[in-house]
C-alpha cells in the first residue's frame, strides 16, 4: 500500500477528549507557523479538486483569497460527493479531494493499487442537520428509532408520516404517533459522505439488529446538490432530509432543522453543540492531499500551506461550519508538516 499520513487515531481520541475543553467553535488559532496567503512569485500550474458538496463551500473559500493572490495558479473546485471525489483522486485525476468522511477500506486500496499516496487532514467539524419546513409545526424532535422508522430500509412504500407509525410502535420511538400528513423525503444520494454518515449514525445499528437492509428506504430521488434539497424541503410543508449544517444555516429562514435525540434527550444543532459533542450527528470534515509529487508541485504545497494557516482556516466559520480545537489543529498541521516537502 502507499504512503499514507493520518490523523485518524487523534481525531477519534480528539472528539471525545478535546472538544469538551474548547468552549466557542471561533476557536482563535494564534500559533500557526503555517504561513499565511501570499504571492507566490513565478509559481505557475492548475489544482483539481473534487469530492463532498459539504466541504466545498470551505475550499471554495479558500480558493477564492489564495487566487486573488495567485493568479498564475489555477483552482478548479467542485463538489459532486465524497465517493465521486475520492473515484477521480485515485485515479489519478484531482490533487485534492475533500470528503465528509473518512476514506472507506475499499477507496484506499483503489489507491494503493494505482500508487497515489495521500496525506488525510482534518479541518472542520459538522452536524448533520435533519430539515423539514417551518411550516410542520408537528415534528420538533425525532429520535434514532423514530429517523429509522421514517427514512430506513423498512419504511420504503410509506408516503405519509402516519405510515410509518406502526414500525415506531414497535421500535419504540419516542415521538410516534406522527401525523397523517404527506412524507416527502429529499436527501442526498449514495455517492454522498453526508449519506454515508447519516447511514452509519442512525440507520446501520438499528437495521442490523432487525436484520434488515443496512441503508435508507430507495425510493426518494436522491440529489447531489444541497442547494436542491434545502429547496425541496422548504417548498413541501411536510417535508423531511438531511444535509450538512452550514447549508441550515445559510437556508434557517425558509427551513426547520429537527432536534434530534441519540440518547440524551433532545438536541438543535449548533455551533456550541456541534462543538462540545452533545449533539449526536456531529462529525469531521477532511481535505485529502495527493503527496506524490510534493517536491515539484509548488503551487499544490503553497495552497495547502495557506489552507492551513489562520488565515485560511478561517474560512471554516466562513463558511458556516465548526473550527477545530486548538489540539485537532495542531495535529492536523504537523501531519502537514510531516509530509510536506
């Protein structure tokens, strides 16, 4: 197998340790020796990134400041999904690939097989968010037997809320009964890491211990655009997904985020609860950087120095996401360090 330089270990420790002691998200990282944006004189070339539609508004950002100043380097950014990203960069066709969640087993042998080593770094933290319109006043709270009784592998064909009353019964979910009203899903699709992660928080447990299928129901239209599901749901009164929270932010006007409850009672999401970890659809967000050619890709080693720097990370609260603990940082950077060249 490749090279591979992870952080995963302290994230995982991280999570549960560190951000307890974080207090606000607008964490202020004063430390860096990561420098900050600059011109990088004579530097020329083109970056491909791809991958999460969560994590692209975040490097959308960056790309935007580091371009002013650069303009000789060319920043293409987009965002189809985690799993579409991580297809284009082991295969050799993007630099950067951002993702929602961590690189699967069966990615990273892609990887491996095609010789692309990587450096994975995490920069932010998310919640995803559950959504419905401001106009469904019946639903406030849902919890992970409730969100499996709507939206898992059993409750395909249900197209009302009442619908699924019958399996939340028998779950036990806590705030069943549910109106007799239209069901009217829109999330994202299996090329998703928001889809992935949704999956593996809520669905996979439950419908292991009920053998049945491990995903969510098949028959809503799945878009990879979040823009679209925000959209979706603001315009169906009795509307239910899921996107990352950053698109709740920019959208809570014209949509509701659900309180969800994964065991210790109901919890909106936000900044604070994201932050500390009480809110139980927290999760971090990475940037992955192909280290092949470090040596002689000056401008994809500038860029990154400048995603990093406090300047550039930054664009994390920006762009309407979580900033890590000084810690997470720290540990984010020096895996930079380490495979810089």
């Amino acid at each position: 197998m490749g090279k591979i330089v992870s952080t995963r270990l302290i994230i995982l420790i991280g999570f549960t340790l560190v951000l307890a002691a974080c207090g606000s998200a607008n964490t202020d990282n004063t430390n860096s020796e990561t420098p900050g944006v600059g011109s990088s004189e004579g530097t020329a070339g083109s970056i491909e990134v791809s991958g999460s539609s969560t994590v692209e508004p975040i490097t959308a950002l960056v790309q935007e400041a580091f371009g002013a100043a650069n303009p000789s380097i060319g920043i293409s950014v987009e965002g189809p999904g985690t799993g579409d990203g991580f297809a284009r960069f082991c295969a050799g066709e993007t630099s950067v690939s951002n993702a929602s969640r961590p690189i699967k087993d069966s990615e990273a042998e892609t990887c491996a097989a095609a010789g692309i080593e990587y450096v994975e770094l995490q920069v932010a933290f998310d919640g995803i968010t559950v959504l419905t319109s401001p106009e469904n006043g019946a639903i406030s709270c849902l919890d992970y037997n409730d969100l499996y009784a709507l939206l898992g592998s059993e409750s395909e064909g249900f197209e009302s809320w009442a619908d699924a009353n019958a399996l939340a019964a028998e779950l036990g979910a806590a705030n069943a009964p549910y109106p007799d009203a239209p069901l009217v899903v829109t999330a994202p699709g299996e090329e998703s890491g928001t889809f992935d992660t949704f999956v593996e928080l809520v669905i996979q447990d439950i419908a292991g211990e009920r053998g049945a299928e491990e995903t969510t129901r098949a028959d809503y239209s799945p878009e990879a655009n979040d823009n679209v599901i925000v959209n979706n749901l603001s315009s169906n009164s009795t509307s239910l997904g899921w996107v990352g929270f950053a698109f709740f932010v920019e959208n809570s006007d014209v949509v509701k985020a659900i309180e969800v409850d994964g065991g210790e009672g109901c919890v909106s999401p936000s900044v604070e609860s994201i932050a500390d970890g009480s809110y139980s659809l927290a999760r971090p967000l990475f940037i992955y950087v192909k280290t092949n050619d470090l040596d002689t890709d000056t401008a994809l080693v500038d860029f990154i120095d400048y995603y990093l720097s406090d300047e550039g990370i930054a664009n994390v609260s920006k762009a309407g996401y979580v900033t890590l603990p000084d810690a997470l940082l720290s540990a984010t950077r020096s895996a930079w360090e380490s495979a810089r060249p």
